[in-house]
C-alpha cells in the first residue's frame, strides 16, 4: 500500500471514529423517526406506567414538602446541562456523562424515571437530539431500567461490606452499561438481521457499541466516584438533608 | 448550540403565530411521516425546510448546519443495517435491507424537520403554554418550566468555572473534569438554597404560576397554506396508495 493510500486510510478510520465517539451518546438516544409506528407505540406503552408511578410518588412527596420540586428541577436541569456541555475527559475527546447513576441514588429510581424523562424532552426540544416518538424508547433504557440498575446494586452493596466507593462505581457503571444494552436490544427488536434473527442482530448492535460505551461507562464510574468523594467530604450536611427528604 | 436555538426561537418571524397552531402541525405533520410514504416524507421534508428558512427566516448555515449532523449521524449508523454477520462471522450486505434503509432516511430527516420547526420556532415557555391548554397535570408542567430556568443559568455557570478552571491553566486530566462537577453541584446547592429562601418569603404555598401574555393575532395567510399544504400531502398519500 503506498503511503497515500494509507494517509486516506487513516483520515476516513479518524473521521468515522470522530463522528462515531462524539454522537457516543447519541447514539444511546434513538434519533427522531427511527422506530417504525409499532414499536414507538410498543415501548410508549411500557414506559407510561413507570412514568405514572414516579409522578405518583412525586406528588406525595412534594405535596408534603412543596420545596421539593425545587430541587427535582434543579437536579434535572444539572442532568441535562453536564449531558449538554462538552467536558474535558480521557483521550482528549469529550464525552457526556448521563449521570443517572448518581441521580438514582441520590434521589431514588422512581423520581429518577420522572427526572430523567423530563431531561430526554429538553434534549428533543432544545437539541434536536433524541425525538419525541423515540421518547418511550429512550425513556425506558436511560430513565427506567438504568436508576433501576444503579439503585439496586447500590441496595445491594449497602448491605455487603464492600467499600462504599466501589459500589458507587458499580452502580454508576452498569447503569450505563444496562442502558445501551437495552437500547441495544429495542434496536434489534426493530430490526431483525435478515439472516440471523433478532440475537445476531442484538450480538451486533451491542459489539459495535461496545466500541465507544465500554470506556464510556468507565469514564462515568470514575467521575461518579470522585464527584461522590467531594460530596462525602465537603457537602456532608447537604447529603444527609437529602437523605431527610427524599 | 443548545443558546443559539433558544435565541432563535424568540427572535424569528413565525414567532407571533399563535403556539398552539405551530404545535399542532408539527405534531400533525409527525404523524403523517410516521404513517405516511416516502413520497409524502420527501414533500414535509422540502415544504418544512421552505417554512424554516423561508418563513421563519432562520438563517440557512443554521438549518445546514444542524441538517449535516443529523445526516452524519445517520450515515454512522446505517451501516450497521445493512451489513449482517452470521454466528460462523460471515460478513455479508444485504441487498434487501437497502430499501429498508433508504426508507429510514427519508423517515428520520422528515420526523426531524418535524422536530427542528417546533424548536426553532416556539419558545419553550409558550410550548409549556400549549401544553397546560392540553390539561397536561400541572406538575410536569411545573417541573418543566422550573428546570427550563434553571438550564440557563448552570450552563453559564459551567460555562464560567470552565473558563475559571482554564485561566489556572487547568488541564484536561478527568480529575478536572470531576472538580468542575463537583463545584458545579456546590454552586447549584446554593442556588437553590437562595431561591427557596426567595420564593418562602414570598409566601411559597406548592404552587408556581406564571403569566402568559395573551392577544397572538390569528395569521390566517399560514393558516390557509398550512391547511391547503396537509391535505395536499394527504392526498398525494392516497393517490400514491399505499398508507401505513
């Protein structure tokens, strides 16, 4: 191969690798009009009643304690602006945390599935990413099986004696691994490998991710960690207040 | 990005128009490109871009611009469609998912439109507007509007320890990237906190009402396009035969 062959070689690999590590994200979120009717409608069907139980077990908190709504806002607007921002990271690139995981278990998985919705509509309705009919997907990967996964490995660790650090990461890690996972998984719903079915589909969608969201969910294990080691230290009094109110 | 487009959205010549018209026919629009043909996609795809750039007079780079993302975007990910591996890792195209994959585009960049003309064209307060006509329960609607006020202002805030952490010459090490959150998080605890002591000595009671101002004038000129235009493109979906 003689060295310009190679050079084009190497600068369409960079550019692909570019496009494909910064819409990493994106990529967890369906993009708009990508599900055919049948499964927006299937997978709208399975979000909404989680989505009416988190509502349900929001208003009966803030109904005690109005102020609450402040600070549900509050952490979905935080979600929202650290998925939006580009925030100097590993290799150089930048990548967006989902923050879900340290949502969940700040907050609980129920106020995350209401929270983390709300963030998904300003994304459609801000930055044009992700989409409403896609909502009900996306929903059920990032804000429902995601603060599920977190809070039940964060459940779970409590009662073990594993170091507390370690479950936080944990949990932040496989939440977003669960998440692309799931979205994996209604991706090879909607379309079946001609040859081999929805499991080799699934197999594929989730080698091809894995690329990009392995050292992603590491990266936000580790930030979650370190953020949760800052909190533990110098906002202990906030921490315990939440812990009070929610 | 995310300030550009809410700047467009207050200042663009579709703005008077009443929000629920523009809600409705986006989201009439949406659901004819989900049901309708590819005919009927490649029509809203052109006659939308006309009432974005045109109309709405949003500046063409912005509507190119965020176009080609949104096709780069697509390009990475149809590939994977039309290219299937066997369990013996045979790599092979597929020739029937072609079309399938041509079909997705056309569907993707027309819901997109969609998508694109409501958020350039609404202000996001007046879409929580539509959305109380709509008898959506108040609390999404507060959450909504609550968190809207607060994005602005956490980016600035991002926006500022960034600029603070750089003029330390910060370094891109992720332990910067986790100190930036973490202050991040302190600021927004004190926000918070002043605005929760604001709003109780206000007499905060659960309940957060805000006024809308009422008197958008009618336009019947968009109206009678935007009707004359949906029943064409229905119309041409019927012709063409095959709805769903």
């Amino acid at each position: 191969m003689n060295k310009w062959k190679l050079a084009l070689l190497v600068c369409c690999l960079s550019i692909y690798f570019t496009f494909s590590s910064s819409t990493s994200t994106f990529a967890m979120h369906i993009m708009e009009g990508f599900l055919p009717v049948k499964w927006v409608i299937f997978w709208w069907i399975i979000f909404l009643p989680f989505f009416i139980l988190g509502l349900r077990s929001l208003l009966r908190v803030t109904r005690k304690n109005p102020e609450l709504k402040l600070l549900m806002a509050l952490s979905g607007a935080f979600t929202f602006v650290l998925s939006a921002l580009k925030i100097p990271s590993v290799t150089g690139s930048s990548s967006h945390p989902t923050g879900v995981g340290l949502g969940a278990v700040l907050f609980g998985p129920l106020a995350m599935t209401v929270m983390g919705s709300i963030v998904l509509l300003f994304q459609a309705l801000l930055l044009a990413h992700g989409g409403l009919t896609t909502l009900g997907a996306n929903a059920v990967s990032m804000a429902v099986v995601g603060p599920l996964v977190a809070y039940g490995i964060y459940c779970f660790g409590m009662k073990t004696s594993i170091s507390q650090r370690l479950i936080i990461f944990l949990a932040a890690f496989f939440s977003d691994l669960a998440t692309y996972v799931v979205t994996s998984f209604q991706l090879a719903l909607a379309f079946p490998d001609a040859t081999g079915g929805i499991s080799a589909s699934f197999l594929k969608f989730v080698g091809i991710f894995a690329i990009t969201q392995i050292p992603l969910a590491l990266t936000e294990g580790l930030l979650t960690v370190i953020v949760w080691n800052f909190l533990c230290t110098y906002s202990r009094h906030e921490l315990e207040q939440l812990r009070k109110g929610v | 990005m995310m300030n550009r487009f809410d700047t467009i959205a207050y200042n663009n010549r579709l703005r008077k128009v009443p929000p629920e018209q523009k809600v409705f026919f986006s989201f009439l629009l949406l659901l004819i490109v989900m049901l309708g043909n590819r005919d009927m996609q490649t029509v809203i795809i052109i006659w939308l871009a006309v009432w974005i750039v045109w109309y709405a007079r949003v500046s063409w780079q912005v509507y190119v611009k965020a176009l080609l993302l949104v096709s780069a975007f697509l390009c990475v990910s149809l590939p994977l469609l039309i290219v299937s591996i066997d369990h013996s890792f045979h790599i092979s195209v597929n020739s029937s998912n072609i079309s399938l994959v041509i079909t997705l585009c056309f569907r993707s960049i027309a819901a997109w439109s969609c998508l694109f003309f409501l958020l350039v064209t609404t202000p996001f307060t007046e879409f929580l507007y539509t959305l109380k006509r709509m008898k959506v329960p108040s609390i999404i609607i507060e959450l909504l509007f609550l968190t809207y006020r607060f994005v602005f202002v956490f980016a600035r805030a991002a926006d500022e320890l960034h600029v603070a952490m750089k003029a330390r010459s910060g370094g891109n090490h992720w332990r910067h990237a986790a100190m930036l959150i973490f202050q991040l998080i302190q600021k927004t605890w004190l926000y918070y906190e002043a605005l929760s002591f604001a709003l109780r000595a206000r007499s905060f009671s659960g309940e957060i009402t805000y006024v809308q101002k009422e008197g958008d004038v009618l336009c019947k000129r968009y109206l009678f396009e935007a009707i004359i235009g949906v029943v064409m493109i229905v119309l041409l979906g019927v012709i063409g035969g095959e709805l769903l």
